[in-house]
C-alpha cells in the first residue's frame, strides 16, 4: 500500500523549499559532491535530492544527518527558539493571584 502524507500547507512547502535549497547552497559552497554528503549522512544520493527539494515526505531525522554532514547540526537548536505564541498563551493562562481572606474577629 503507498504511503499518505497529510497535506501540507503551501506557506510551510515553501519553507521546506528554502531550507532544502540552502543545505544545497551549503554543500556547493563547501565544494561537496551530493554522493560525498549522501554518504556522511547515511542515505542514498536519491534521498539527498528529495532534501535538497524540501520534500515533506522526508523525516526530520534525515534532514538533522544533512545537517550534521554539512557541519551545520548547531542550527537544530533555533528550531522553535522563540515560540512568541506559545508563550503569550502560557501568560494568558497563568492565574492571577488572589488575595487572602481576611479572618472574621472572634466575638
């Protein structure tokens, strides 16, 4: 049975486009061979091009090899660094103090 993946917005195609075209530019400037960082990573020359064209079918453990190849495997830490939403999201929910209870004077 062929494999399904979910859709994929256009926005985030895009930037899988871009990413995979970086990591080509990446290896161009460093005078790579794609079999070369094919090899390093551990895949086929094959998958290599499906990364170096941002295919979302392709897992993000196979573009953190690429990375690694490349040299690059520091910048899988900017991935979601500053997650902006998530954290006026968290604020909003934090519960706003509330004040003690004054205690009634005993008669």
């Amino acid at each position: 049975m062929p494999r399904t993946t979910p859709t994929i917005l256009p926005r985030i195609q895009r930037e899988l486009a871009t990413l995979g075209d970086r990591l080509r530019q990446a290896r161009l400037r460093r005078a790579y061979a794609a079999e070369t960082i094919a090899q390093r990573a551990g895949i086929t020359r094959k998958t290599l091009g499906r990364v170096e064209q941002g295919d979302p079918a392709v897992s993000i453990g196979i573009y953190a090899r690429v990375l690694q190849a490349l040299g690059l495997e520091t910048d899988l830490a900017l991935i979601a660094k500053d997650d902006e939403l998530g954290r006026r999201l968290q604020d909003m929910a934090l519960k706003q103090p509330r004040r003690a209870q004054r205690k009634k004077a005993s008669p």
